[in-house]
C-alpha cells in the first residue's frame, strides 16, 4: 500500500516521472579574518605609515629635481634647505614666537566660528521659523568668499587683531553649520515619536536625542573647519601683521627667501594635519558605538 498522495502518481498507469536533483549548493563566501565582510569587497586597513606614501614621495621627488638643478633655488628651495632654515629658526626663537601669533589667532577664531555655528544650526534645525530666518543668511554667507568681505570687515572691525579673528569665525561657521543642520534635520523620526511617547520635554529632547544624534555631522563640519581656519589664516596674516607666520611668509617674499616660505607652508600644512588628527581621535572616543567597516 503505497502512501504517496495520488497527484503524485501519472493518471494512465505508467511509471512515475523520476524526481529531478536539487542543484549543488553554492560555496560559502569567504569572510576575513576579523571582520564579517566578504574578502575584496571591503579594502584591508592599511597601516599607519602608508598614509605618508604620497607626500614622502613627491618630497623626495623634489629634492633629486633640486639637487639635478631642475628647479632653480631663486624660485623654490630645495627640501633639505628648507628643513636647515626651519631648525635654525627655532633654536634662535623666532619660530615659536611667531607660530605662537598665529595659534592664538587661528584656534580663538576656531572657537568662536563652532560656537556660532552649533548653535545657529540647533536654531534652524529645532525649528521651523528659525530654519527660515538663519539657513538663507548661512547660504548667502557660504557663496561669498571670505577675500570679498575683507574691505568691508576692514571699515566696520578695523586692521587688527578683530578683524582677522571674526573673518577666521565666519569661515570656520559655514561648515559646522551645514553638517550639523543636516545631521538634525536626520534624525529618524521613531526617535521623535519614542520621545513623545515617553514624554520627554523640550529640553530633555534636545539633550538627550536631538545633540547626540547630530555629533556625525557635527564632528565632519568640525574636521573642516578646523583646516579652514589655517587656510584663512594664511591670507589675512598678510594684512598689517608685525608677527605670525603669514608675515614671516610675506617679508621674505619681498626678500625672495624661498627657503622661509617653504617653511611656513610646511608648517601651515602640519598643524592642519596635526589639527583634523585631533578632531578624528575625539570623533573615535565619542562615538565608539559605530562600527567602522574594515576594522
């Protein structure tokens, strides 16, 4: 007696079709080693030292050109002559004298474009009317550039000290506000409708949702604004400046040093460096929480 059901028998008696295989299964992808990503779809994390690759390279590039005479020392010095004027420079003390100037000025005006911008953006991205009085006038700000408004940040704030400082704020404001608006307006809307749910305030919302869910965006305006301000820097501390090392550059373009100009770019370009290394470290530290692909 058989007990297969009766569709599975042929209705004119003869033998029943044969059943077809199942197709081999498919191999298993391959994982890394300490990852659960696929093996070529994610790059391996490179060392630290092969982020040096590209500069390394292209410093040695120019030194064999200079030590060839390729590139003539009236026009650009030559790396190991840059790195004996530098060292030179800061046995005798006028380096940090001047490089002193120019942290103050870059780092207070650091502070003051954040602290503006946070809370600009905190105002346009908690609300709509404050979105519509604040994100137009950021937008305007961010299509002029920081070279046109120096005539008129010369006649309201005079030639000193003030008026570099609120330049370096306005320009450092345009990135913090944009990416921390951004990151606000996405909050996921299950967060907002748990807190209504729960009940929080106004104020509890803002502490305990609204800041933590825009840190991402807060901490990518911050790593650009952090370069801002030496990139700002470096224009308007040649404007009236008796120290820093804008005037340093700017005294020895008149002298053809190109030696001390070498060595004021290499310094602008080390604290940009050493300035987004201490902003992604702190960005590491606050948000531990999120895993990084391909770590």
């Amino acid at each position: 007696m058989s007990y297969l059901p009766s569709a599975a028998l042929p209705l004119d008696g003869s033998a029943a079709p044969r059943p077809q295989a199942l197709p081999p299964a498919a191999p298993p992808v391959p994982r890394t080693g300490r990852g659960s990503h696929p093996r070529g779809l994610v790059p391996a994390r490179l060392p630290s030292w092969a982020l040096l690759l590209g500069p390394v390279t292209v410093v040695l590039a120019w030194q064999l050109a200079s030590t060839l005479g390729w590139i003539s020392p009236k026009l650009l010095a030559a790396p190991s002559v840059a790195v004996t004027t530098g060292f030179d420079m800061l046995v005798n003390g006028n380096l940090l004298e001047h490089l002193g100037a120019s942290a103050l000025r870059a780092y207070l005006g650091l502070f003051c474009g954040v602290l503006i911008g946070v809370l600009l953006a905190l105002a346009s991205g908690l609300s709509r009317w404050g979105e519509g009085a604040v994100d137009s006038l950021v937008q305007i700000k961010r299509a002029v550039p920081t070279l046109a408004l120096i005539p008129l940040a010369i006649l309201w704030l005079g030639i000193g000290e003030t008026m570099k400082v609120a330049l370096i704020a306005t320009s450092v404001m345009v990135p913090v506000y944009i990416n921390t608006h951004a990151a606000l307006r996405g909050i996921d809307l299950r967060y907002v409708e748990l807190a209504q749910t729960v009940g929080l305030g106004r104020r509890e919302f803002i502490r305990r949702v609204a800041l933590p869910g825009a840190l991402p965006g807060f901490f990518t305006g911050l790593r650009l604004a952090v370069t801002l301000c030496w990139t700002a820097l470096v224009v308007l501390e040649q404007i009236n400046t008796t120290e820093g090392i804008g005037y340093l550059m700017n005294r020895a373009r008149d002298y053809g040093q190109t030696d001390i100009i070498v060595v004021g770019l290499a310094i602008y370009a080390l604290l940009g460096l050493v300035s987004d290394a201490v902003v992604r470290s702190a960005e590491r530290r606050a948000l531990a929480y999120r895993k990084v692909i391909g770590s």
